[in-house]
C-alpha cells in the first residue's frame, strides 16, 4: 500500500503528459527560434537594441564628428602621389563591403526576408564597384597599361555612391514587417541569383561608363579636379543619406536598424569632408580623411555586427541545448516513472499467479486440500484488490476534474483523514493529535487533491516514526487562519530531516523509504503551488520534521476559479 | 499500510501463521524444510503457501536480516531469496552465510531476470536463478536439484513430474 499512495497524487507533471509527444515534436525545430508572432527574437533585424550598443553607435558618430572637426581645417590641402594607397584603400573597402553582404546574406538566409536581401545586394554592388573605380583611377594602374578616360571613375563612384544610397533608403522605407516582405523558396538559389544579377550588374555599370565616357557629360575636368556637373552627385547622396536617416529613425529600430543608421551617418560626414570641406579635390585631406574615416566607420560596424551575430548565435545554441536537456530528463523522469508503474502492478500480478498455483495444487492432492486451497483463492482475492487499486491510483493521475475547485472546510478534511489513517497509526504505535482552528477554515480547493496532500503528510509523517524508540511517537497536525491564508502544519518527533537531503526531498523520484516511489512530496507541492499556496519543510524542536502548507483562504477569485 | 508495518511483521517469521495443515507437515520427519526471504508480503505468503502445496515445510522471512537472526537457520535445508531487497540482497543473504560457513543451498528469484547477474550469482555458489512468478514444476525441479538428491520430494505430493 505504501506505494500506491504515492500515485493518487495527482498533479501538473501528469497533467501535462496529455499533450501527444508528437506534437512536441513537430513544434521543436522552430520552437526555441521563433516568437508569438513567428519572428526570430535573437537575430539582428528583429532584436531591439540594447542601451550598449546605442552607447556604441553614438559613441562612434562623435567620434567620427570630431575627426571632422580635426581634418577640417586641413581640408583642401592636396597630398601629390598619394595615388599609390588608392589600392590599398580599394582592397580594404572591397573586403569590408563585400564580408559585410555575405553577413546579410547569412542573415537573409534564415530571415527570408526581402528588405534583408535587398541590403545585402546594396552591400554587394557598393563592394564589387570599389574594383573597378580603383583600377581606372588615373594614375594608379597605369604601368599596368590600364589608361582609361577620366570620365570612367567618377561615373563608377556616382553609381556606387547614389545606388548604396538609394537602396538603404528603399530598406529603410519597405522594411515594414510587411507580411509580402518574407521570401519563400530555395534560399540557396535566391542568393546565387541575386549575386549573378549584381555581377551582371557591375560589368554592364562598368562597360557603359567604359564605353559611353565621351559621349555622357564630363565630370571631371582633369585628373584632380570635378566639373560644376559633380556637385549634383554630393547633393543627391546627401538628401538620400538624410532620408534614410530619417526613415529608419521613425520607425521602430532593430539592432540592425540602428547599425546602419551609424553608416549612414558616417557616409554623411564622409561626402561632407570630400565633396564640400576637401572641395571634392582628389587627393586632398578632406578627401583622404573622407574615405578613411568612413573605412574605418564601416570596419567597426561590420566586426560589431560580426560579434552580434556570433553571440546571437551562442545564445540561440544555448537555449536550443537546454531545451533538448530539458526533454531528455523528462524521458528520463518517465522511464523511471513507468518502471515504478509497471513494478507496482507487476508485484501482485505474480504473487496471483503463485497463490492460484499453489491453490491448485492443495486442490490436485489425493485428498483435495479445500482449506488451503480456499486461503491461497483469499489471497488472490486481496492481491486483485491491491492490483486494481494501483490502476485507480493511476487513472486518478489523469481526471479531467482535478482543475474544478469548490468550498472546502479543512479542518473537516483533515478530521476525516485522521480518522482513516487510525489503523495505521495503531499499527506503528503512533498516537496522531489534532490542534484544529475552533471556526471552520474555508478554502477553494479540489477536494481530492488537497486530501491527497494531507494524506502523504501524514503518512511520510508516521513513517519517519517508525525507527524512533526512545521517545513518543506523535504525529501532530494543526490548521490556523493567518493573514489571508489557511496555514496547516503537520510535526512529528521523527529523527528529522538531514540537511544533506534537504534541498533534494521535493524532487522527483527521491525518497528515503525503500519501496517510496519518491513522488509524494513533490506531487504534493505541486497541487499546493496549483491552489496558490505554498509548501516547505523546517525542523521539529527537540528533534522531528514539520511541513506547513498554506492555501488562500475564504471563496476562489475569479482568476483562480477561471483557470 | 505504513512502511514500519511490513518490518514489524517481519520479525515474525511466517512459519507459525497457523495456516491449515501446517503442524501436520512440520511434524513430518525426513521432509525438508525451505526458507523463503521475500520482502514483499504477499509474494512471500504466496511463494510459502506453494512451497508447501508442493509438499516441503516452509518459512518466510521478511528480510535477510531477520532470517540471519532466526534460530531455525540451522534446520533449513533450502534457501530461496529475492534477489531485490531493502538492506541485503538476496546475493549479498548467500555470500554472508557462504562466509560463515553455513551451507544453505541457495535459489535465487526475481522479477527482473538478468543474463548477467544470473552468472555471476552461479559462479559465487547460487543453485539456481528462477524467474517470478513462481511456476510450480520449476520450483519443484529447482529444489530437488539444489539439495541434490531426488529423494527430496514433497511429502504426499502426487504428481512429482
């Protein structure tokens, strides 16, 4: 009997068990990826931005501010043969723009989203064209035998300049979290199309501003110097790069959202320092310090969305790993559980069988043995009760009604437990004593559950007397209204609770007791916890353990009865 | 029931339960006499009640420790323990009356057969390893091989196979 108690105990862990496994299942790929409305909470265009990062991107923006201050005096200094760092420069800026787009890509890839891509290929074709600007750049490639007109660059950088401009700004304004804005299909072949485009892209840019260099209007005069034609270029880049500052200030910022409005700003103090502060005089100061303040703007935002998105990463990982453990200790938990079930009903099933055999032979004898055969049918008859007892235990586990709460007086409950454990006090020479409230103690309970609570109480309570020998054994349980709350108490002079064990008694599966199943305590914790209350242990003076329990008192709110 | 129960009634080996027959039976010279150490009362009650309708006398234990204790340890001529018990095992029962130089022939039961535990329990001196539940021409055929002659039938059991 000692271990079927231990199954009546019904509570939230079982509860659960309702929902299909498989279900889970389904739901699990996604599950720790995703949030109500089916965004990706960890990745960078739907995270919000935490107060260090915008410390971050302010902080760079000042800094940039500053170093315009610095350069702007020298603006229009020019620096004869710095033509020779123009590759370097090239390289730097290419590896950056093109590392940051296969980081849109990435993320692309698993947002699906369309604004996403379209920065990615933004990011792309500002990076690609860095190329052919650098290698028709006068002066620079020329021992190569590469001459081109000097016509061909400006026209690369005005395209790159209003074409990067013109797509964070359309980013900007359709990044809506419009519904239209996910992309379905094959990722991979999206990707691969889009980057085919933008080489095709690129090469036709370039072969136009090749081909049509003397025949579209001039904008340079000489190797160094803009025609009044130019101007156009800094002024639109200005108004693009302000709107999309704009857009993308209106709306609510992602950490994506606030990094590239850091780009934007630095792209503005970059036309600033090289078309009006440097006078748009290549090689200049202000044109130098343009191009190296935005690189090394553009390099601090990619290793910045380098780290985010690798920390994202470790945390989705993380929690990806805690859910999987997570199942695991719960099938764990479950093995453990249906091995005690299937101990339980085992145990009498074979003991039927053994007494039915021995019955049959009292009854093959030569002389049939009618009163032995009747005992052992006795003892088939009791381990049939025992049996079936299990199994209603279990079924219990998995009642519908154990949400229905109703007015339930305590005290009431607790005396009639009391009287039923009688036999079972007698039998372990407990004497059980009651210091019950005089007045009633309502409470909105499941009647059920909250006897099944009492019941293992006491029962552990008797228990843990039964090595005791030197003093009385007394169970003791006492109920009182305290503040809004029922407090119920049951004490035993037992040896106590060791504190080594403590902190373990409420977990699953551990008991002290030999056949315990090691669940009482924390069904019944869970069925307090459920009702409202709570449920803790401390020690008894001079020696012993006491449990307390309290539940609201008085009729259910209705948010509890609602549940 | 309340866990101390079982252990109180333990220390009352069944022998004397005053079930029917049984003084008729014990006061049978030549037959032998089987101990059985199972924690779980009623398998107990039932294995003893078998063993009996097999025509041996029998007497359960509750546990290795109250059988250790008992004064009739020396007229058992069988021994049959539960493998899985609080306290001693039932190996742990054989191997401590091994050590002391009492020699019980020694059956071994579960209701959790194990390859591997049923070998290592017959290489430490265990007669046989049987399976709950008890099937009656099993158990016959295990006890009369553990004590080793086939002399040891049950008395007046009429269908000996």
């Amino acid at each position: 009997m000692a271990g079927w108690r231990c199954f009546q105990n019904s509570a939230k862990p079982f509860i659960r068990l309702r929902r299909p496994i498989t279900d889970r299942r389904e739901e699990e790929p996604d599950a720790p990826m995703t949030d109500a409305t089916g965004r990706h909470p960890f990745l960078l265009t739907t995270a919000a931005p935490n107060r260090r990062q915008r410390r971050l991107a302010w902080g760079i923006l000042a800094a940039l501010a500053c170093a315009l201050l610095v350069a702007a005096p020298f603006a229009r200094l020019i620096l004869p043969g710095t033509e020779i760092v123009i590759p370097a420069y090239a390289a730097a800026a290419f590896l950056v723009e093109i590392l940051t787009s296969a980081l849109l890509f990435a993320l692309f890839s698993v947002d699906r989203s369309r604004s996403v891509l379209l920065l990615a290929t933004g990011y792309l074709l500002s990076g690609l064209l860095v190329l052919p600007w650098a290698l028709t750049f006068p002066g620079v490639f020329t021992p190569l035998g590469l001459d081109p007109d000097i016509q061909v660059t400006p026209l690369i950088a005005a395209v790159r300049r209003l074409g990067f401009a013109g797509i964070i700004l359309a980013y900007a304004l359709a990044k809506k979290g419009r519904p239209g804005d996910r992309i379905r299909g094959p990722v991979g072949r999206v990707i691969a199309g889009r980057v085919a485009l933008v080489l095709a892209g690129a090469a036709g840019i370039v072969l136009l501003a090749v081909l049509g260099a003397g025949r579209l209007p001039a904008f340079m005069q000489d190797a160094r110097n803009v025609t009044p034609l130019w101007s156009v270029v800094p002024a639109a880049s200005v108004a693009l790069y302000s709107a999309g500052l704009a857009a993308l200030w209106t709306r609510s910022r992602s950490t994506l959202d606030l990094w590239l409005m850091v780009v934007l700003g630095t792209l503005l103090i970059e036309i600033l320092l090289i078309s009006y502060l440097g006078g748009a005089t290549r090689l200049s100061v202000g044109w130098w310090a343009g191009r190296f303040f935005g690189l090394a703007s553009a390099s601090v935002v990619l290793l910045v969305l380098l780290s985010e998105t690798t920390t994202l990463l470790a945390r989705l990982a993380r929690s990806v790993r805690s859910e999987r453990l997570a199942r695991e200790s719960r099938l764990t938990a479950m093995e453990a559980l249906s091995a005690s079930i299937a101990h339980e009903i085992n145990q009498p099933l074979a003991s039927m069988v053994t007494s039915a055999s021995a019955g049959l032979r009292w009854l093959d004898k030569d002389v049939p043995r009618v009163g032995e055969a009747r005992s052992a049918l006795e003892r088939v008859v009791r381990d049939g009760h025992r049996a079936r007892d299990t199994v209603d235990g279990i079924r219990n586990l998995f009642r519908t009604d154990t949400r229905e709460r109703v007015p339930v007086d305590l005290n009431r409950l607790i005396e009639g437990i009391v009287r039923r454990s009688e036999e079972e006090t007698r039998l372990g020479q407990v004497s059980i004593e009651t210091r019950l409230q005089q007045s009633p103690l309502p409470v909105t309970a499941n009647p059920l559950q909250m006897e099944q609570v009492v019941s293992n109480l006491v029962a552990n309570a008797v228990d843990a007397l039964s090595t005791v020998t030197d003093r009385p054994r007394i169970v003791r349980v006492t109920t009182r209204s305290q503040g809004g709350s029922a407090l119920v108490t049951v004490e035993d002079t037992g040896p106590g609770i060791a504190a080594d064990i403590r902190d373990r008694i409420f977990d699953p599966f551990f008991s002290t007791k030999p056949e315990g199943m090691g669940m009482g305590l924390m069904f019944s914790r869970s069925i307090v916890e459920d009702h409202g209350g709570r449920l803790w242990a401390s020690d008894n003076r001079p020696s012993g353990a006491v449990f307390h329990f309290t539940l609201p008192s008085g009729p259910a709110s209705g948010a509890e009865a609602g549940r | 029931m309340v866990c101390a129960a079982p252990k109180l009634r333990c220390r009352h080996p069944d022998e004397t339960s005053g079930s029917t027959g049984l003084g008729k039976v014990s006061r049978m010279p030549g037959v032998l006499m089987i101990a059985i150490v199972d924690d779980d009362e009623s398998a107990r009650e039932a294995a003893v009640d078998l063993v009996k309708a097999l025509g041996f006398r029998a007497s359960g234990f509750g546990s290795a420790a109250s059988f250790l204790e008992s004064e009739d340890l020396s007229r058992m001529d069988c021994l049959i323990a539960d493998v899985r018990m609080p306290g001693m095992s039932g190996l742990d029962l054989h191997l401590t009356l091994a050590g002391s130089g009492v020699a019980i022939p020694t059956i071994l039961m579960t209701a959790y057969p194990d390859e591997y535990a049923r070998r290592q329990a017959l290489v430490v001196g265990v007669k046989r390893y049987i399976r709950k539940p008890l099937e009656p021409e099993e158990l016959l055929s295990c006890i009369r091989a553990a004590v080793g002659h086939a002399a040891a039938s049950g008395n007046g059991d009429p269908q000996p196979s």
